[in-house]
C-alpha cells in the first residue's frame, strides 16, 4: 500500500497560551513499529491522541490511512475507525462489564450476532494475550494490572485492526511481566502484521520493540529513524536522554532481549 | 472499502474425487460481517469432508479463521490445501479449547428466599455499618476535644458554603412556588365556606412546622446528598482516600466530619430561607385571589402561628440536616473502585436519605402532637 496508515502534517497544537507542538511531519509507514519518546510534557500522549481523533490540532492535518479521520460520510468514518485500535495507558476496560463482555463489545457492536461464533471469536483473542479461559467472568476490578493491560489488548485488538496505537504500554507493571507484554506485542505484530505506534518512556520497552523512532522535544520532532540513527543524532537533549549510565543500561538491556 | 479488498468468494465444484471447495479474496471481519446472503447460502453446502483449496484466498484474519473451523465442526479437513503463510492464522483458531465457559447458573426455586435473606442480611449489615460510621465520627470528635487546633474548620465553612449559600437560589424558587400553589388551592377551598382570614393559619402552620423542613430536606438529600456521596465515591476510586489513611489522617475527621457539621448547621438556615420565601409566596398569591393585604397577613401571622412551631421547624431542618449528611457519606464510603458501584451508592444515598427524613418526620408529627398546635 502506498498511503501511510498515519501522517501527521504541519501539526501544531495549543493549550491555552502554551504552544506544545509547532508544525510537526511525520508519516508512519505501514508494518513498522514505531516509538514516540520524549521528555515529560512533550505532548507524546497529546500526539498520540491526535491520530486517533479524540483531540485536533490547532493547525495542519491527521490523517490516518490516507484520510482525515472526519473525511467522507459516517459509515466511512466509522470503517475507519474499525481499522485501528488502541490500548490506553491504564486500560479504559468498561468497569460494570466482565472481561468476556468487554472484549465482545466491539465485535457486537460491528455486528455479529452469533452467539457461538462470538464466544470462539473472544476466547482466540484472549489465547492471543495469552489469558486464560476461566477469567472470562471475571469483572475489571478483579485483575492485576498486568491482566488489565492484556484484557485492554485483547479488546484492542478484537476488530482485527491494522493499526495499533499503545499508549504507555508498560507503564506500571513490573519489570518480569513488562518484558513478558513486550515480547507479546511483538509476537503480535509478526504474526498480524500490524502497524504499531507507542508512546513510552521506558527504554527498555524502547529498545526491545521499536523498529523506528521518533524523538519529541520542544515541540518539534528531533529525529525519526532507527534507534541507532537517532542515538547518532547530535543533540543535547538526546545527549541526555539516551547517553545517560542508566539509559545506556537500559538499552543494552531491552536490546538483550530484543 | 478500498478496492485493494477483494471480495471473500467460494467456489463449489464437483470434481472426480467427491467435492471441490475453493475459496478466493479477503477472508476478513471487514468482509465477512454481516456475511453476505449469497455467501451464507453457498458456505452452507459446502461439504466438511471435501477438499478445501484456500491458495486463492489473499488475506485471512482470525475471524475468516474461527468461521471455517466452525464450519468444519471443528476438526480440519481431511484434504485441505493451505498457503504457508495462512497457516499460523488457522493453527490460532485450531488451538482453541472446545469446553463452554464456566457458565452463570440459572434462576431455581430457592434463589428468591435466598434474595430475600440476602436483603435482610443487607439491611442489617447497613444499619451495623451506619452505627460504626457515627462511632468513628464520635471518637474523632473526642479526639478533636483534646487537640484544639486540629479542628477541620476550613473545611466546614467551604462545606457550608457549597451546601447552604449554593442552596439558596433553588431553594427560593421551589419554596415561593410551592407557596403560591398552596395558597391558591387553599384559597379556592376556603372562600367556599367564607373563611378566607384562615389562609394564614393555614399557611403558616403547615410551611413552618412541617412542609418547609421537608420540602428543603427533598431538595437538599437531592442535590447536596447526591454530591456528597460522589465526591466521597471519586475519592474513593482514585484512592484519595487510601492516601489520606496513608498518611494517618481519619477519614471521618477530614472528610465525613465537616459535611456532616456543616450540613447540620445550614440545615436549619435554609429551612428558614425556604419556609420564609415560600409563605412570601403565598401572601402574593393571598393578595391576588383574596385581596388579602400583606399587612393584615404579617400581622396575622404570629397570632395564629405560635412560635414554638418555628423552633420545631428549624428544630427538625438541623436533625434532617444531620441525617441526610450521615447518610450520603456512609454510602460515600462504601463505594468500591468501579462506576457501578458508584452510580448504585449515589441512587441509595438519595433514596435512603429521602426515606429516613419522612420516617423521622412522621416520629416528629408524634412526638412533638401536644406542642405549638393553638386548637390541639
């Protein structure tokens, strides 16, 4: 496919007085996995929820598989939307809903109807997080954080998505079951297919996961490339965030593992 | 759709060695949801035991998956040929466990005694509950005796505020129309008999000493209540509360105490506001069908009404007041970390605080029968 499934351009965006980004391009190409770092305040979140629509811009344009997420009529909006599916960075699971109900909403909403089939269909999805079968009736404020994480993704990833947007993935969980989410998405990702875009802070998830980097600071993208590129970028703000003794461990860690 | 999506198609023939399946396009959710009518007609005889050649098919995602081997009863095909890169997608759907899932048990005979017993059990563990929560308020008071300045003033009079000063404007707007309703349907009532001067009497009597306090009392559980046991809920849910305990601050002194105070003290105030602004009420609508001057009422007033029925009044608005406050942080507290769970302890709190003001009111009517009634 030529079209990017997103393309931010000449994105500015204000709170306030307070500009956050000023005309940032950026085209995520399809099947790469790509990271948003930057430091805290640097309006990583703010992008992220930009491409999926729940805040706009300022000024220039989102545009997601080619198109302006409010382009065309509502039903092509809607098909749109089906196309990617985020995972928030706590979760966002439907708290009155079991784990069950909750990752066969999306799919009951889209419109399957068949009992049977939907159970077949969310008890895939759940092997594919690696849950197991018995916490189908339990209800969101019964799991760990790191079966809420799992149970977001599933759901996530219920309409076969071809574009998946985390937001902090890892944030909150411990180092063990952090790395074991890690390992996961990127299982996910070869055997789907997908498209990634994360946010994170986190080094070691930076290192393991991503194919492309983004690096965000004062408002603009520093660099976007490879992680070995961008570390290559000089900058002083890079200087500190990757050349640290403890980003440095990080890395070679995530890398390790990667 | 985009027109890099072919179609999902099926392709049925029957060849030498039994029948031939052959499937071609996007066997995806996208696709196949809602399944087209033609499709569904032609999957449906499409025989299992077969031979199923999917090398046509250009994409099959794990809901193209889960709906062949549903349709193969579960078992692949005995001839089936399969792309190598289709075959991860079917041995996730392959690898799917065949048992139901542990199943909600269904409604018998003696589920409803057992609800009846858990209703019981309920109210009882309620009203346990209820008598802890003054407990923990009461020794905290007792502690607050002996450390003087640790006395949660601040927030007393931000809670008075917010619940007495906020209150006012709807206060004033209920109170004055439920007035001049009274007063006109009374009125029509009592210039039948010619016996318009007991408007006041009337009036007087049934604002003050009982429909003022309850009437501000509806409207207060509605809208301070309601507010209270939310905010208390969110805390709750965003784990303020725990935070507080953390830090070895009580609970009931910092957060129950101060709305419970202050709702006790603006309680009476705004009884008086209602009660006052709703007899206004009714002399402009005395003046207007009765050509009751506002002279002749206001001096009629005091004889007919005696004053002890003001202290019941504002008597009864604190003790409400205090209920109500009581209540709404009690089922505040209960809230666990999920919107159910607050949406159904905000409609308790309501409900419950509604209820108790009307029982202890119909307890006041008893108790207070030989007081301030100038026929009784």
């Amino acid at each position: 496919m030529s079209t990017f499934p997103v393309e931010l351009r000449g994105v500015s965006t204000r709170f306030g007085k307070q500009w956050i980004h000023r005309g940032i391009d950026l085209a995520v190409p399809a099947g790469e996995v790509v990271a948003l770092v930057g430091g805290s305040g640097s309006g990583k979140t703010t992008l992220l929820r930009q491409m999926v629509g729940l805040l706009h811009p300022a000024e220039g344009e989102v545009k997601v598989f080619g198109e302006r997420l409010d382009a065309g009529s509502r039903h092509e909006q809607l098909a749109r939307r089906r196309r990617f599916g985020m995972l928030f960075q706590h979760g966002a699971l439907f708290s009155a809903f079991t784990v069950f109900a909750n990752i066969a909403f999306p799919l009951r909403e889209f419109g399957v109807r068949d009992e049977g089939l939907l159970r077949d269909l969310v008890l895939l999805k759940m092997a594919m997080v690696e849950l197991e079968p018995d916490v189908a009736l339990r209800m969101p404020a019964e799991l760990s954080g790191g079966m809420v994480k799992r149970v977001a993704l599933a759901r996530a990833l219920a309409l076969e998505p071809e574009l998946l947007v985390l937001d902090e993935p890892t944030a909150g969980l411990d180092p063990d079951l952090s790395s074991a989410f890690v390992e996961l998405i990127r299982s996910l990702h070869r055997a789907l297919g997908l498209t990634v875009i994360l946010v994170t802070h986190d080094l070691d998830t930076l290192a393991a996961l991503a194919t492309r980097v983004a690096v965000l600071s004062a408002g603009r993208i520093l660099a976007f490339g490879t992680l070995d590129e961008v570390t290559n970028v000089r900058d002083p703000f890079i200087d500190r965030f990757f050349h640290g003794a403890r980003s440095q461990a990080a890395l070679a860690r995530g890398l390790g593992a990667g | 759709m985009p027109s890099d999506r072919p179609p999902p198609v099926i392709r049925i023939d029957a060849g030498g060695s039994g029948m031939q399946v052959a499937l071609a396009g996007d066997w995806t959710l996208q696709g196949l949801c809602p399944l087209p009518e033609g499709l569904r007609r032609e999957l449906a005889v499409a025989p299992p035991e077969g031979t199923w050649n999917l090398a046509g098919v250009t994409r099959l995602d794990s809901f193209g998956a889960v709906l062949l081997w549903r349709h193969w009863g579960r078992r692949r095909p005995a001839r089936l040929d399969l792309p190598e890169a289709l075959a991860p997608v079917l041995a996730r759907a392959e690898a799917l466990p065949g048992g139901d899932l542990p199943a909600e048990p269904g409604y018998r005979f003696l589920d409803g005694t057992a609800q009846l017993g858990r209703a019981v059990h309920a109210a009882l563990h309620h009203l346990l509950g209820f008598v802890a929560l003054v407990g923990h308020i009461l020794i905290g008071l007792g502690g607050l005796l002996r450390r003087r300045d640790y006395w949660p003033l601040r927030e007393i009079s931000a809670n008075f505020y917010k619940v007495g000063v906020r209150a006012m404007p709807v206060t004033a707007l209920v109170g004055f129309l439920i007035g001049v309703v009274m007063s006109y349907l009374s009125a029509l009532q009592l210039r039948a008999f010619g016996a318009d001067a007991f408007i006041v009497n009337i009036l007087g009597l049934g604002i003050i000493r009982e429909l003022g306090p309850v009437l501000v009392s509806v409207l207060v559980a509605g809208r301070s209540g309601s507010a209270m046991t939310a905010q208390l809920g969110v805390m709750r849910v965003t784990e303020e509360i725990d935070a507080l305990t953390a830090m070895g601050i009580s609970r009931h002194v910092r957060l129950v105490l101060p709305k419970v105070v202050a709702l006790t003290l603006a309680m009476p105030l705004l009884t008086l506001w209602g009660s006052a602004v709703a007899i206004l009420g009714g002399m402009v609508s005395a003046y207007v069908q009765l050509g009751m001057s506002f002279d002749y009422f206001l001096n009629a007033l005091p004889r007919a009404v005696p004053a002890a029925n003001l202290v019941i009044g504002l008597g009864k608005g604190a003790v409400f007041g205090l209920l109500i406050a009581l209540v709404a942080c009690y089922f505040g507290l209960r809230v666990r970390p999920n919107t159910e769970s607050l949406s159904a302890n905000t409609t308790a709190s309501v409900v419950a605080s509604i209820t108790v003001v009307i029982l202890v009111d119909a307890v006041f009517a008893i108790a207070t029968r030989s007081i301030g009634l100038p026929y009784g």
